[in-house]
C-alpha cells in the first residue's frame, strides 16, 4: 500500500522538510525495506531516495511529532494581517515558534485600523520570491486579504475556515498561502487550521494540470 501510494505522489514545496524527516525515518530503520523494493543495488538507493523526497505523503509528515526536525533546518512561515486579525496572527505566530517553525511577520504591527491590501501584497510578493515555505494570512472575513494576494500568478490562496477545507488546498490545489477568518474562527480551530495546512502535501497528477492552467 505505500509502494502504492509514493508512486501517486508529486511535487512538494517543501524539498528540505521531507529530506529531515527521511533522514531521521532511515536512522530509525523504517524505510529501508520501502526503498530496497525499488532498487535491486542498494548502491543506488540514492537516486531512488532523490525521486522520493519530494514525494512522500502527508502520514510521514506526521512522524514530526517522533522524530524532529534537524536543528539545521526550521520550516519557514510568513505571516501576515489587518487589524481584525492582529491578535490571532500574534498567538499564532508565538504557536509556530514554540513548535521550532522560523516566523516572519509582515504586519499590521498593531490592532489600529488598518487596509488589508497592503499586508495581502506584502505576503504575496514574499512568498512568491520564495521567502517562506508558505504564507498564513489573515483579515476579519479572509476575504479580501486573499482577493489581493490571489492578483499575484503564482501565488494560490486559499480561505480555510475548517480542517477539511485546509488539507484540499494543499491536496488538490497546492495552496501556498492559507487565509483565515479571524472573526469567525477560534484559536483552537485555527491552530488546526494551519497545521494541516502546512503538514500536507500537494498530491499532483490530474491536479498539477489544473493548477497549470491558473496563470494567466
């Protein structure tokens, strides 16, 4: 079953995450029957290793909570708000970096009133010079920060307002940037909101055709 699964699996943002927790599943001996079954020279596990880390599916992702990221290596978030989501984006980000995740944050830098265009292009351009792995966004509906970040071609936000939502976007869509609604949802819920988010992989095949045709 998951020889079967890692041939379905494509393209993911996040090359140097999966290559951590490889390393630490191979030291842990959980991989190495998977990998001999695609090569008859153990020699070359290497380039099968290589093909494979961009790959792998969202349940080793969850090996996270076993075995942790390298210290050589902190998952890069870019986080940014309007006023109405300031004081979400502040726990949030104190969240990511209790759990060893490199923050930036790109404002508002206080609860005024603020125009969520300017932190919606903020975020957009970062992210889409490669910056941070991915982008957590927020405003009061998650709507019109995501309208502004969504004029940039390569970038693909998505509103998540619940967990299912959040794991399609990474599945089907290759989100990179994840908008909440700070006004509608809890802490609680948008913790779990961007955990799935940034723990699951964008799935390919049919998808990346899709997604291909975003850009216009």
């Amino acid at each position: 079953m998951l020889i079967k699964q890692f041939r379905h699996l494509k393209n993911s943002n996040n090359f140097s995450i999966y290559q951590c927790i490889l390393q630490k599943l191979i030291q842990c001996g959980v991989l190495i029957t998977i990998f001999q079954s695609f090569s008859n020279n153990y020699l070359t596990i290497k380039k099968d290793i290589q093909f494979f880390l961009s790959k792998i599916h969202t349940a080793f992702l969850q090996f996270l909570y076993i075995c942790p990221y390298p210290t050589h290596y902190l998952m890069k978030i870019a986080l940014a708000s309007d006023h109405a989501g300031y004081e979400l984006k502040l726990k949030l980000a104190q969240y990511l970096s209790d759990k060893k995740i490199e923050v930036t944050d790109l404002g508002s830098d206080s609860a005024e009133p603020s125009d969520y265009p300017e932190f919606g292009h903020e975020i957009a351009k970062h992210i889409e010079q490669g910056k941070s792995d991915f982008g957590i966004s927020l405003c009061g509906s998650g709507n019109g920060i995501n309208m502004t970040a969504n004029k940039y071609p390569y970038i693909r936000s998505a509103l998540c307002w619940n967990i299912e939502i959040a794991s399609l976007a990474r599945k089907h869509n290759n989100a990179n940037i994840c908008a909440l609604p700070a006004r509608f949802i809890t802490l609680g819920e948008a913790k779990k909101i961007v955990d799935i988010f940034i723990h699951t992989s964008f799935e390919g095949g049919r998808h990346q055709r899709r997604i291909e045709k975003i850009p216009r």
